[in-house]
C-alpha cells in the first residue's frame, strides 16, 4: 500500500484525502464486486475506478482490504456507502462513494492509515 495527499485540486472538501494502492469490494444487495484500485481515500468517502459505476444514489456495504507487508496479516475496514457521483478521472471512469456510515474500530482504523500516509 502507498499513500501520497491529494494536492492542488480546486474543491470543497475539508478533509485530508489520500491516493492508495488499494482494493475494495462493494456489496449491493448481496452482489459483491472488488475493484483493484481506489483514489482520494477520505474520511468522507473514496473514489472508485470502474468502467461499469453504479448508479447515483446506490447504497450498499464496502471493504477495503489493506495488506500489512510487516505482519503479512491483511486488515480490513467496513461500513456502508453511497454512490454521489459518476465522472472520468485521469482518463478513466470510475464512481465517487460517501461513506454513510463506519463502526468506531473501522474510524479509527481508516484514521490512522490516512494520517500515516498524509505528507504534511
């Protein structure tokens, strides 16, 4: 996993956003798909890229699988998500999804590895 801040980009967010190297597996209505590579990973929500988004307005329940090279023991964060936005980002398609809701140890979890590879 390697992390860079999302930098020089004209928007409103207030939160620290993060580029990782990544999967997440998005479950909707029982249909879970993973996808390989995420971008601006917030406390907020977290791009995905996909030639296929779902719908605007989709609600379901999202994985991200961090890998600890140091423990070999992967690690996951859940919650539930909500897709805000289809557009083209870097020449590629993929689906804006705003975090709805997160469990305390997932937060905290999701907390520490955007401050960890935030560069101040």
């Amino acid at each position: 996993m390697s992390g860079k801040k999302s930098e020089g980009r004209d928007n409103k967010r207030v939160r620290d956003r993060v580029d990782f190297d990544v999967s997440v597996t998005l479950d909707v209505h029982g249909q879970k798909v993973k996808y390989d590579e995420t971008n601006d990973i917030s406390m907020g929500g977290m791009f995905v890229f996909t030639s296929f988004p779902y719908p605007v307005g989709t609600e379901g329940i999202f994985t991200i699988h961090l890998s600890m090279v140091e423990t070999v023991k992967e690690h996951e964060i859940k919650g539930k998500f909500r897709v805000q936005n289809n557009m083209t980002k870097a020449g590629s398609r993929g689906m804006g999804l705003k975090i709805t809701e997160i469990d305390t140890d997932s937060s905290l979890e999701l907390f520490n590895v955007i401050r960890a590879n935030t560069k101040n």
